[in-house]
C-alpha cells in the first residue's frame, strides 16, 4: 500500500482525480484504503496496476492472498 500511496501523491489533484476514475473510485477511498490496510477488491487492484502503468502492482496491494486473487500470476512467476 506504501506504494499507492507514493503514486498518489506524486501526482497533481487533478491527475489523483482522474487515475481514480479511470479505477472506478475515488481519491477519498484509496486514502481510506491506504491508511486503513483495507484490502481491495480484486477487479481495482487490476485497474490501479493498469492505470498506473506498472508503478503500483497488484502483488503488492494484496501481499498475504495474490497467489490465491491471481494464480496465473504466480504460475508465470514459478512460485
């Protein structure tokens, strides 16, 4: 979650507004989400990887179930 954190606030108001739309969110709910650990569902943390081109990945949004969320991940991974 350090990460998102770190993406958001790398960004301009305007730009945080618009990647959390394109996530189908809002900027109030991934704060939220950060400094509460929330786990997100899995369709967002797609959409937030997508969206931040990379920067933010989902593994590291769900460290403890990403294996378990997206197994073809962990299969091309070899883990």
């Amino acid at each position: 979650m350090d990460k998102l954190l770190k993406f958001l606030n790398s960004l301009e108001t305007s730009q945080q507004k618009a990647f959390a739309d394109k996530c189908g969110t809002s900027v109030g709910y991934l704060r939220n989400a950060v400094s509460s650990n929330k786990l997100l569902g899995a369709e967002l943390c797609v959409l937030i990887e997508q969206e931040s081109a990379g920067e933010v990945i989902r593994r590291e949004l769900c460290p403890s179930c990403w294996k378990e969320r997206w197994p073809e991940l962990a299969e091309k991974e070899g883990v």
